[in-house]
C-alpha cells in the first residue's frame, strides 16, 4: 500500500515538473528574439585562409558561443574545397550540433550540405546563391553587402557636391567572391538610378590586398587619367590607396578614398586624414547572430524568432552603418 503511495506522489511530482517545462519553454519561444542558452551544445566553426576581417569574425564566433555557454571548435584553415569538405565531414562524424562555415568557394555550397547532410550549415561571410539556401537548416548570416555599395556610392557624390558626371576608380575585391560583386554592382546601380554619368577609369580586382591595391592604383596613375574618388570593396584595398597616394604627393584629403568594414586599420586612417569613409560590417555582430542562429536551430528546429531573421528564411541580416569622421571613433 506504501509502495502504491509512494508511486503516485512521484507521478504526480514528475507532471508537474513536465508542466513547468513546458510553460517556461513557451515563454522563451514567445518574448525573445535570441536562441537562448546553448549549454552542452557542440559547434563546429569551417573557414578558409583569414584576412582582417575574417579574423575577427572568427574570434566573435569564438567569443559569442562562451557567452552562450556553447563548446565553439574551429577547424584549421582550409585551402581548397576538397579541404573543407573533408573537414565538414569529420565535425558531422563527431557529432557537432551544428556548423558555421566560411565557404572557400561560395558556388560549392550544395557540396557542403550534401556532406552535412541534418545538421544544420549557417554560412557566414561569403554568400551562397539562394538556389543554395533553405530555412532552419542551410541559412545565410551576414550584412547586406548592397547596402555597403549604396552608402558608399551615396557619400562619394555628396561629398564631390552632386556633380552630373564623375571619373571614378574602382577597386574590387576576389573574383568570384559575393561580397565584391555585390558592393561593385551596387555602386554602379546607384549611380544609375540617380542619372549621374559616371566613367570607371579603372575597374580591377586587388583581391582585399594593402600592398596589391598600392601596386596597382600607382600603375594607374601612370595612364594620367583624371579621376575623382577612390571606391574599394574593404579597407584594406583603401589603406593601401591611401599610402600609394601619399608616396606620389597626392592628398586624399582633396580626393575621396572609400572603404568597406571599419577595420581598425580603416577607422585609423579616417582619423589620420587618410581614407575618408568607411562602412561598418558588425563582425561581433554577425558571429553573435551566428552563434543565437545555430543555438535556436538546435534546440528548437526553427529561427524564426532570431532578431533580422527575413520572412522567407534564408537570411539572418546584422545591419552595415556608415562611418566618417563625425563618428569614427565609436568604431575604435
């Protein structure tokens, strides 16, 4: 009769334990627009050779899963796609909660997701075309690389005092890569669709690189063109404008010279009289968003109720903000 008791008592106990669960669960779900606590979870970081920004988009990835309380390993960086794909294959195997992956190669994405296979895949950095994405499972973390190419194109004519025409030169970044045809693209629909005459005396790649934009923007300068600003897809292609500028005796303080990202080394320059604009590309931001996404993947199937989550589900957007010297030094 005890033991009838006693078994009765421990139903009742576990209900009610399972109730409160449930209620606090709900809770979560309804007020708030994080993934919550990923404690035990397991996450596996894939990328491929760093740069600047890259770098610290990494190391906010890192930073933002202990704050969530979530185990964050990163891969060794990957040279090739065979790379990655293997080492994907090895953070499936080993039972990881979730992946975020800086693609080597963006176009290889389906490969990626037929390695991973259930678990979940949020790209970072490089976007994938949207053939390639699919909601709560194959997602895009990032910042709207249109908008950088807009407030840049916008800050260029503004600050040459909305002239009718321009000479401008144009540094973009690798080839092939999202972010570099999508910046590019938008400042020249920009110009487009406000019906300024705009000539790119010199449109060429210097892959993100100081020293390879330096190189090259003195080869232009030997074609004696006239040009009247500067446009790069990052800092550090801008940086590396500046410096050649000041080598030849010119003054970038008279020529506009734009960036992408507020990476110190750009933000420094603005300060400097170097560079004159910038904008910023939230790398605690993105890897913040990255970590709550694969958190709410994980525990609850869904991201709907990440905050910048779009209505289709593809994309988990951190805003880009504009920076000057009015306000270069919040970015420092």
């Amino acid at each position: 009769m005890m033991n009838n008791r006693l078994k009765k008592i421990a139903a009742l106990l576990v209900a009610g334990v399972m109730i409160i669960g449930m209620t606090l669960t709900g809770c979560g779900n309804a007020s708030s627009g994080s993934g919550g606590s990923g404690k035990g979870m397991k996450i596996f970081f894939s990328t491929l050779t760093l740069d600047t920004f890259k770098e610290m988009l990494q190391n906010a990835v890192v930073d933002g899963g202990k704050e969530a309380g979530v185990t964050v390993d990163v891969g060794a960086e990957c040279g090739s796609v065979d790379e990655q794909v293997a080492q994907i294959k090895q953070a499936v195997d080993a039972g990881y909660d979730a992946i975020i992956c800086n693609p080597v190669d963006a176009t290889t994405a389906l490969q990626l997701e037929v390695t991973a296979g259930d678990t979940p895949i949020l790209f970072v950095n490089s976007q994938p075309d949207e053939q390639y994405l699919e909601p709560d499972k194959y997602m895009y973390v990032g910042s709207y690389d249109k908008d950088a190419g807009n407030f840049q194109a916008e800050y260029v004519w503004n600050t040459l005092g909305k002239p009718s025409s321009m000479n401008i030169v144009l540094f973009q970044g690798e080839p092939g890569h999202p972010a570099a045809g999508l910046r590019t693209t938008a400042v020249k629909e920009y110009y487009k669709k406000n019906g300024i005459d705009v000539t790119f005396v010199f449109n060429d790649t210097a892959y993100w690189d100081t020293a390879k934009a330096a190189d090259e923007f003195k080869l232009f300068l030997k074609t004696k063109q006239p040009f009247d600003a500067v446009i790069c897809n990052n800092d550090s292609m801008a940086v590396g404008v500046v410096q050649a500028m000041k080598e030849v005796g010119l003054d970038p303080g008279k020529i506009p010279v734009v960036g992408v990202d507020a990476t110190t080394e750009g933000c420094q320059s603005i300060l400097d009289g170097g560079m004159q604009f910038t904008v910023y590309q939230s790398a605690t931001g993105q890897g913040a968003a990255a970590i709550q996404t694969a958190i709410a993947l994980a525990t609850r199937g869904t991201a709907k109720d990440i905050e910048g989550v779009t209505a289709d589900g593809y994309y988990v957007w951190v805003p880009y903000e504009p920076v000057d010297k009015s306000n270069v030094k919040d970015y420092m």
